[in-house]
C-alpha cells in the first residue's frame, strides 16, 4: 500500500517536473529518461538473461544513424523514419544475436564488443555517409499529431510517455512466463533444456527484444540531441549503460532507472567541471565493482530487510 | 605486383604486431579465465613510455626503448593484477568490469599526460634504408618486425612447452583444481602470465610505433583486432592467437588498400564464418 501511495507521489512528481523546475533540469530528466529506456533494455540482457553484452551502443546507434540519415539525408517523413529506422535495428539485433549467442559467458563479451567496435570503426571511416568525426548535425524532433517537440517541456513529456510504454513492457515481459523461462535460463541452461525448453531460443528473443528497445531509446536520443556523432556507437555508451545497470543492481526493474540516473547526474555535473569524463567513469567503475558489486537497489534492499529482521 | 608484394609485407608486418598483443590476451584467458579490455591501453601505454624515452635521450636504441617500455608495462600490469584483480577471483564478470574501467582510465591519462597529438617514433636509422630481394623493394624496418614476431612466437612456445613454468602454466589451464592440489602456485603463476601478456603488449607497443606512433585512440583501434584475433584462431590457443594474427592482417591490410570503406566490414566475414562452424575458434580446445 505504500509502495502503491509513494510510486504514485514519483510519477506524480514526474508528470508535473517541468512546471516547477527551468529548462536545464528538464532537459537533463529528458536525457536520464532516454539513458533509462538503454539501461532498462541492456537489463534485460545482463540482469535477467545472464548475458553480459559490451555492445549495446549498435542499437541505440544504429538506429539514431539511420534515423538521422532517413529523415535528414533522404527526406523521410518522421513517422517512417522511425519504423524504419526501429525495424531494420530491431532486424540487425536478430543477426547479432544469431552470431553472439554462439557463445555465452565472456565470448558473448568479446564478440558483442567486436561487433560495435566495428560498427563504431565504420561510422568514422564510412565518411561519405555518415559524415565521419564531424557528425550529422541539423537534424529535426519530429510532431507527433502536430504537436511540436521543440521547447524544453514538450520533449520531456514525450520522453516520458514511451519511457513510461517501454518500462511497463518489460516489466510485463520479465514478470510473464516467458521472463521466468529467461531467468530459469539464466541460473540453471542445463535443467532448462533437460525440462524441455530451448534455452539458445529464449535468449535469442530475448537478445531481439532488447535489441529493439535499444533502438528505440536510440530514436529518442537522436531526437533529443538533433545530431549524432560516432561516440554514440563507443565502448564508452555501451560502459555507461552497462555501469547503470550494474550499478543500479541487475536483475532488478528499479536498478536500472537508478543507476542510469546516476550516471546521468555524475556525468552532466562532473562534465561542467572536470573534462575528464571517461576518468571518471572507470574509476567509478572500478569503486561499484569492489565496493558495491550487487549494485544500489539490492543493497537497500538488503539493509531493509536487515531492518525488519531486528524489528520483529 | 610491386603493389600485391608491398601490401602483402605490411599485412605480415600488421600480423607481427597482432601477434604481440594478441599472444598475451589468449594466454591470460587461457590461464585466468579473463577477458583483459586493457591490453589495448597496455599497447598504447608501452608506445607512449617508448616515444617519451626515445624523445628524451638522443640516440636511445628502439630495442632498448622497447625493452624498458615492455618491463614498465609489465611492472604496471603486475601492480594492477594484485591490487586489484586479485581480490575479484571468485567473481568474473567483476575482473573483466574493472580491466574496461582500467582501460578508460589510462587511456584517458595518456590523453593528459601525452596530450592530442601523435607522437611519432622514429625508425632505427640502421633499419630506415630499404631492402632489395629480388629487384622488389622492401621497408627493412617492416622485414625486422615480421621477424620479432616469429622470435617472440617461438620464445614464448618453448617457454610453455619447454619449460617447468611452461609445465606448470599449462597444467593451470587444463585443470585449475588439480594443479592447485597437486601444489602449483598458481596464484603467482597468474601474476606471472598476466605481466608477461602486459609487457608483451607494451614492448609491441614501441616496436609498432615506426608504423602507427603513438596517439590517443590507438588502444580503440588495436583492442577490437585483437579480440577478432582471439576470437578467430580461439581463445587461449598461442597457434590461434599466430595464425590468427596473420590471417586478421592480411584481411584488414588488403580490405583497407582495396575497399577502404569496407574494411571494417571485411573483419566481420572471417568472424562470422568461423563462429558460425567452429564456435570455440579455429585452434580452441573449449569454448569460453
């Protein structure tokens, strides 16, 4: 009851974010919403399917690459833009997987980060289309039914609808038989497949599924940032993801959010001080996995717990 | 043919250098069950301590750069290895986390240390002079390369087969347990391996410099080659990680002379092929 009163009270707090605060804590809460569509998607991955990927960045890349190119280059309207750009990613996750899940453990690892790594190579290199180091620049926020996203509140409230759409979808998703199937997966691949299951199927749907959520947060990205560089296919986006999750607590729907706020935070505030952002994004790194390793979330829950034990 | 003949030697020489980073991946893989993501920083590290050494000390012999660069790395890796990986045994996916942190925190110091630009090393004057065989002409210093290679693939074959370390080394990648129990230090052994990968790295690092100097980037550019390297020939394997090498560095020399756009592409096919029919790589014994 509550957990029921207090999650109405944030969501509350969200909805109405942009009348009370000024347009750079808004647009900040926009870029920790896209940041927590990634997260939550690369989850699906790490916490629930035991799949630790380093190269989530070819979703949210690829598609905010094809998007910009759709619509910018080729003069798409923004409507097929985004399907397009959404299917042919959430095709490119299909592949992949096929090629990824050939492994599992630490080679999924390294050929998820050979995949984006290359990915990434060709975005500098392919500079004839896709501009290269200098980015696509100029590019547009689409009007959904006419409404314009371009000041500040508007975009923040649309971030927040298909935040609000992706976080209840995989929540169902993880929540359904099909999420019990991945976990059982996960823990225990070899009395899944003796139970009947196919344990290489689940995770490929699964690889898909995230790889399609991927694209569209990358879609919101692009929309947010009106340009797109190749740094958004480096192992450095795939990092701060995968740090979000890690950090927030895997295998958890909060988690993600959490730490995907965190990172966020760290990197807006530390950035207007200190340029060494990647510094500090290792060292942080470096502090959750030795001090911190089952993330944020679990540990609060953990203390609560604890707390009620000695209550009782 | 003078064009098939040059870029055939810069793919050997690329290989050479693949070979070196590559060497060290797979062996600390195959000893510590541990995907290292800062052996490409280790790489651009050994290449920053040459090119500050050669710079600073008119005359310093490349090799001697090399050496010292490679025992520096080494020293590095090794204090990075007890310190911190160390304390993460029983957790994998925690070491390979915090070798990806590592890496973006030395290559982040390189870039405040060193600066923007590329550093160039230079080419032993005793090497820059071109070689003739056969009426064709050839960068001697890229003849040499090939060649440090092959010494340092057999150096470090008869160090494993050869040798009670070697014994023992390989004895901890077959059955960790056992060699525990039958009284292998393996704790130090893995201290060992992961210097001996760190050094390897960094002394490649300087001899590479001739060719790619050092810049801000470079562990980016190197590590994914490697991985295909490892990935290809198969992890833990030093004949993978050799035919590995060359094989990566003829498709990526020959894709970036023909189809400069599609070279990174081009590194796609020989991956896909040979995880689509031979997962565990092309000399792996077991998967990952």
């Amino acid at each position: 009851m509550i957990k029921t009163i207090a999650f109405a009270i944030f969501a509350g707090l969200l909805l109405v974010l942009p009348l009370a605060a000024g347009d750079y804590y808004v647009n900040l809460a926009s870029q920790i919403l896209i940041a927590a569509i990634f997260a939550l998607s690369l989850n699906l991955l790490v916490g629930y399917g035991g799949m630790t990927s380093l190269g989530h960045a070819s979703f949210l890349g690829v598609a905010a690459y094809a998007c910009a190119l759709l619509s910018g280059r080729y003069g798409l309207g923004h409507g097929p833009a985004a399907l397009i750009s959404v299917a042919g990613t959430t095709l490119m996750a299909a592949l992949f997987g096929l090629i990824a899940l050939r492994a599992t453990g630490l080679g999924f690892l390294m050929i998820t980060l050979a995949l984006s790594q290359v990915l990434w190579g060709l975005a500098y290199r392919m500079s004839n289309v896709t501009n290269g180091d200098n980015g696509l620049s100029g590019l547009t926020r689409p009007a959904p039914f006419g409404i314009p996203l371009d000041n500040a509140a508007s975009f923040y409230w649309f971030a927040l609808i298909v935040f609000a759409v992706a976080f209840v979808l995989m929540a169902v998703f993880v929540s359904s038989s099909f999420g019990s199937s991945l976990k059982g997966v996960r823990d225990q691949p070899r009395r899944m497949a003796a139970l009947g299951f196919n344990p290489w199927m689940i995770r490929w749907i699964t690889f898909i599924y995230a790889g399609f959520w991927g694209g569209v947060s990358g879609l919101l990205y692009v929309y947010y940032n009106k340009y797109i560089h190749p740094t958004s296919l480096s192992t450095t986006s795939s990092a701060e993801a995968l740090l979000s999750v890690i950090a927030g607590g895997s295998g958890t729907l909060g988690g993600p959010v959490v730490g995907a706020t965190l990172v966020m935070l760290l990197k807006n505030y530390a950035s207007a001080y200190v340029e060494r952002w990647n510094m500090l994004l290792g060292l942080v790194f470096l502090f959750i996995v030795l001090v911190m390793p089952t993330g944020i979330i679990p540990g609060l829950r953990k203390l609560a717990s604890r707390k009620k034990g000695a209550s009782q | 043919m003078q064009f098939w003949i040059i870029q055939g030697l810069n793919s050997l020489s690329l290989g050479g250098l693949l070979f070196l980073l590559s060497s060290g991946f797979s062996l600390i893989f195959g000893l510590m069950r541990l995907a290292n993501l800062t052996h490409g920083a280790f790489f651009m590290l050994g290449a920053y301590f040459g090119a500050t050494a050669l710079r600073s000390y008119e005359g310093l012999n490349l090799w001697v750069a090399a050496l010292g660069a490679g025992l520096a790395v080494a020293a590095l890796g090794g204090l990075f290895e007890r310190l911190v990986l160390t304390r993460l045994k029983s957790n994998p996916l925690g070491q390979v986390l915090v070798t990806l942190g590592m890496s973006f925190i030395i290559s982040d110091l390189c870039l405040v240390l060193w600066g923007g630009d590329p550093i160039p090393i230079p080419t032993p004057p005793s090497l820059s002079a071109p070689t003739r065989v056969f009426g064709f002409v050839f960068p001697t210093y890229r003849l040499v390369l090939v060649g440090c290679a092959i010494g340092a693939a057999a150096a470090l074959y008869l160090l494993l087969e050869r040798t009670r370390v070697g014994a023992m080394i390989r004895a901890g990648v077959d059955d960790m347990q056992m060699a525990r129990a039958v009284g292998i230090p393996v704790t130090r052994l893995f201290t060992l391996v992961f210097c001996l990968g760190a050094g390897i790295a960094g002394a490649g690092g300087v001899l590479g410099g001739p060719i790619l100097s050092a810049y801000p980037g470079l562990d980016g550019d190197m590590l994914p080659l490697a991985l295909i390297v490892v990935i290809l020939g198969g992890i833990g394997s030093l004949l993978g990680a050799f035919v590995g090498s060359f094989v990566i560095g003829f498709i990526y020399t020959f894709g970036t002379a023909l189809f400069p756009e599609l070279a990174y592409i081009i590194l796609f096919l020989p991956m896909i092929v040979v995880i689509a029919f031979r997962p565990q790589g092309l000399f792996g014994r077991v998967g990952a």
